[in-house]
C-alpha cells in the first residue's frame, strides 16, 4: 500500500522533532498557558520568558498526537529570540499555512515549520498543529 | 444469522475514502441509517406532517398518531408499563439532564450522596457533578475491578443511608463492560435510592426490559441504533414522573394559563415542551421495527463475534494494548505501541477505515488507564469479517508505516 498523501503529513522532520523534541522542559519564573484540545485529550503547557519586549526563551511539555508535539517543538524553536510582534506574525503566517491559504514566506525564514504545511490535506488534524501556536498568543497576551 | 446482503440496505456504506472502500467502525459514536428509516422520515414529511396535538384538521390527527404511535412503539420496545412513562428528548444527554435537574433538584439535599461510576460517559457525570455544587451533596465513586468492571461488593461499599441516587452506565462506550443493573438497582431500592441508567450503548444492541431491570429511569439515542440524530428517550416509572416538575415551560406543555400562574399537563406532555421531535420519533419507530425485525439476540450475537475474531487477530500485532474486561459487547478499545491515538485513526482513514481517537468523553476513566488518548473500534450489524480484516491489514500497516518512519 502507499502512503503518499501520507508522507506529506508525517514528513522525517516532524518525525524527528516528535521523537526528539526541542524546548521540552520547565521555565522557573516564565509565564505560564495551559491549554488542552477537548475534543482529543491532548494537553500542553507552555512557558514563556518575555523580556523587553523579546521572547527570552520558550519551553513546553504535554500530551499528545505527533503532529501537536512536533509543531509545538518547532513553534519554541522558532520564536525564541523575536519580539513579540514578530512571534505574532508568524502564529498567523502558521496559521494560514496549516489552512491551506496562501502564506507569506518572505518576511521570515520558515524553517521546519513549513514541513507541517501537509496538515492542510487533513482537516481534521488543523487543531493538533495549532494548539501551541494558540498557547503562544495567549502567553504572550498576558505578558502583554 | 445476519449476513451481508444487510449491506445493501445501507446505502452510505457503499462509497470509496481515500480510494478504497470504507470500513466505518464508529457506530458506537453513531450508527448508520438503513433505507428504511430514511424512508419512513422521507414518507412521514410527505405525507403526514404538520404540528401534533393541536388543531382539529386531518393532517393534525395524522401527525399525531404517528408521533403516539412512535411512544408505544418504544414502549413496547424496552417493555415499559404504559405509553406515558416514555418522554422523547433530544438524545441521552438531554434525558440524564431532565433527571438531574428536576428529580434531583427536588430529592437531593445538602449532605446527601449521589453513587456513580469512574466509567461514566460526561453525559451521565457532569449533571450529578453539577447538582452536587447546586445542593452541598457529594459524589461516590464505585471502585472497578483493575479489569474494569464493577461488582457488588465495590456498589455496596459506597452505598449509604444519604444514598439518593446511583447512575451507572448499562454499557460502557470505552471499555464495552456490561454492567450488572439489575442487582445494582435492587441495592439501590434498599437504601431507599432510584437508579438511573444510561443505556447509550446497549439499547442500539440488546433486548432491554426496563421492568426486569426494575430501573427507575433509563436513557439512550436514537442515533446510536439505526435511528435519526436529534431524538432519544427518556424511560421514567410513572409515580416518579407524575411528582416531577418540568425543566422546560412553554407551548404543548401547559394545562391552563393565567397572567401569572400557569398548570400543566400531565405526563408525558409536561416534559415535551415547545413542538415535538415529530419526524425524529417517526426515525426512531422504523429503527425499532429493523432492529426487533432482525432480532436484537441476532445483532449482538453477530457483533459479539466480530469483536472476538478482531480481538484474536489484534493480539497477534506486538505492541497493541487491549483495554476492558474479556466479557464484552461489540467494540474494542486500544492503542498501538507509542503510536498516538490520533495518528493512528489517520493512518487508518487513509486506507478507507474509520475509527473513533481520543478520549471518548470519558476523561476521568481515561485518567484510569492512565491513557490521553486511545482508538476505538466498534462493531455493528452491518460490518463484515472481511472488514475485520481490512482493519487488522491497517492496523499491520500503519505500525509499519510508523517503524519505518522513526
Ligand atoms: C455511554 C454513553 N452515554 C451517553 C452518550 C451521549 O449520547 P448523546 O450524545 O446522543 O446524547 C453516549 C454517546 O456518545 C454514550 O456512549
């Protein structure tokens, strides 16, 4: 049997980062967002430190599919060190990528991210991919 | 014996995912609609429609005798005393929260203790949950044997004289356990207590006689067994019912109506207010008369077999982890090595299989297992062997699938 559609939602990268994920950990004295998908189970906590209007550092742990733990990974990876506008911009550019629209991809270099564009084939997986990005702009709204 | 030509009276089972032909074993979240039940609502709005119990002209009288015919119908169904103790709702959720908010408001007091189960459904968890903050009661929780089941012994040891009300399950959705309700209620009684039963999950797949359980409210879907969303059941004896009060006020309810005072009707009326689900009680008969046509011993004799075959081939897959006791109905929760309950069900769907991932609404039970998430498989009158192994083959492939990948 072949899996091509397949292997654009499950690509190496997103294996790699859900095997061995970046940022996993705890944050002493960082903001802290808990969210969870209720219609699956799947819980995330992710910590932030915002300093001067710059993530500091970024760090996450929770349950989950491979899909929510690897964005999550890359999500951390990617927004430690922007500010927080930028960080903002591109929960946005995440998100219209994971939909399927048209994404700016001048502004940033994408990265590893780009590799979980595939989800858009797979409406029902949009959430497991969103999920640390929606925690990401709660934290940086409270910090806010 | 059912056998596969039954195939035939479901149409949407005969379509293509992903490019190959679907395997639904989901019906335990909800079932597919045979012809027959598509048909009668197709029939009933062209022909029989209009509001019921009002006005004098034909189709009125139509409507309604198609409406009370679908309550006998149910009544006879579950074996229940007489028409009026069946009150049609919006589905399982619906019923258990007309439990709660008007028997409960009015018999549970502060100190009091509601008995439930860590299997329950949110649907039968969450309106005790509430009723307890509402009135200072508490919650008890029977302890399940590590297989998942509940005993006698483990109902009795958290029964107490401030006992008012024990709500089980008939059948759990997760682990498929088939819950002993009828000593279960007589425990109840002697402590002066009702039982409530959520019978989601068995009224779709065996006979159920509400007097021989002697339960004193029972609940389930319409969807779940054949029938359309949007309608269910609520089971109530009749001297209960007649000392409750409406939840909901408004049209088809009401006996008089003054400026500031209002009677109403009696029951069943009084918990139907507003127009009834007319075409969804009309769903439901026809479902009722497919399922006693087939004879319910008859369907879950044939899942019960589906589910023992998938069980035996599923534990020749290293790395699957079967959850729930061995004495079981027709589905099968589990999960695959590390593989995540979510990926997996993608994997499936891709070769056409449809599977329920997640938690079931069940998250204190998931807690349990010490599960976030887990696949389920469910098997209902039309699935085959062959589908049987369909999934088994997706199964074998999706964990290949995942081995290769990391
Ligand atoms: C055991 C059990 N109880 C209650 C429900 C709720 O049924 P409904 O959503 O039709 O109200 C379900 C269905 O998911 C169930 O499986």
């Amino acid at each position: 049997m072949s899996f091509n559609n397949l292997d654009m939602l499950y690509r190496q990268v997103i294996m790699d980062h859900y095997k061995n994920p970046r940022n996993r950990g705890v944050i002493e004295d960082g903001v802290t967002v808990d969210l969870n998908n209720p219609t699956c189970g799947d819980s995330l906590r992710l910590q932030l430190q915002v300093e001067d209007g710059i993530v500091k550092d970024a760090k996450f742990e929770g349950e989950g599919c491979s899909i929510s733990l690897a964005s999550a990974s890359m999500m951390t990876q990617i927004v430690k060190g922007k500010s927080v506008d930028e960080a903002l911009q591109l929960a946005d550019i995440f998100s219209q990528m994971v939909q399927g629209k048209d994404y700016d991809t001048e502004t940033f270099d994408l990265g590893d991210i780009e590799a979980l564009s595939g989800v858009s084939k797979f409406p029902a997986r949009i959430k497991c991919a969103t999920l640390a990005w929606k925690a990401l702009e709660k934290g940086v709204d409270e910090e806010a | 014996m059912i056998d596969a030509s039954i195939r035939n009276q479901f149409p949407i089972l005969h379509q293509e995912v992903n490019g190959h032909p679907l395997v639904y074993l989901d019906s335990a979240a909800s079932s597919q609609k045979p012809l027959a039940v598509i048909e009668a609502i197709e029939e009933y709005y062209k022909h029989n429609h209009s509001n019921v119990h009002r006005g004098v002209h034909t189709l009125g009288t139509q409507a309604t005798d198609a409406y009370e015919g679908a309550r006998e119908r149910v009544r006879a169904f579950i074996n229940a005393t007489v028409a009026e103790e069946i009150i049609f709702t919006r589905g399982t959720t619906t019923a258990l929260n007309l439990v709660a908010s008007s028997y409960g408001d009015a018999n549970v007091g502060e100190g009091d203790e509601i008995v439930l189960t860590p299997m329950e459904h949110h649907a039968n968890l969450i309106p005790w949950q509430q009723l307890a903050k509402r009135k200072g009661a508490t919650l008890r929780y029977v302890e399940l044997t590590p297989d998942g089941r509940v005993t006698l012994e483990a109902v009795e040891a958290v029964l107490s004289d401030r006992t008012k009300i024990v709500a089980m399950s008939h059948v759990s959705n997760v682990l498929g356990t088939i819950n002993p309700i009828q000593e279960i209620a007589k425990l109840a009684h002697e402590k002066g207590a009702v039982m409530v039963v959520d019978a989601a999950q068995s009224a779709p797949h065996r006979k159920l006689d509400v007097q021989a359980l002697d339960c004193d409210f029972l609940a389930f879907s319409g969807h779940k067994m054949l029938g359309p969303t949007g309608i269910g059941v609520l089971y109530g004896k009749k001297a209960l019912l007649k000392q409750m009060e409406p939840v909901e006020f408004g049209g088809e309810m009401i006996d008089y109506v003054d400026l500031h005072e209002s009677t109403w009707k009696d029951i069943p009326y009084r918990f139907e207010a507003g127009t009834p689900i007319i075409a969804g009680a009309v769903g439901l008969a026809a479902a009722i008369d497919f399922l006693e046509d087939l004879g319910l011993e008859n369907v879950e004799a044939h899942e019960r077999a589906l589910a023992s075959y998938a069980i035996e081939q599923m534990k020749t897959i290293e790395g699957i982890e079967i959850y729930g006791p061995e004495e079981r109905v027709g589905l099968v929760t589990f999960n695959l090595g590390d593989v995540h309950a979510h990926d997996l069900a993608t994997v499936l769907d891709m070769q056409g299989i449809a599977v329920r991932a997640g938690h079931h609404c069940a998250q204190p039970l998931m807690r349990l297992l010490k599960q976030s998430s887990t696949a389920r498989a469910s098997f209902y009158l039309y699935n085959t062997k062959e589908e049987v192994d369909r999934f088994i083959e997706g199964l074998r492939q999706t964990k290949e699938y995942f081995n290769y990948e990391f």
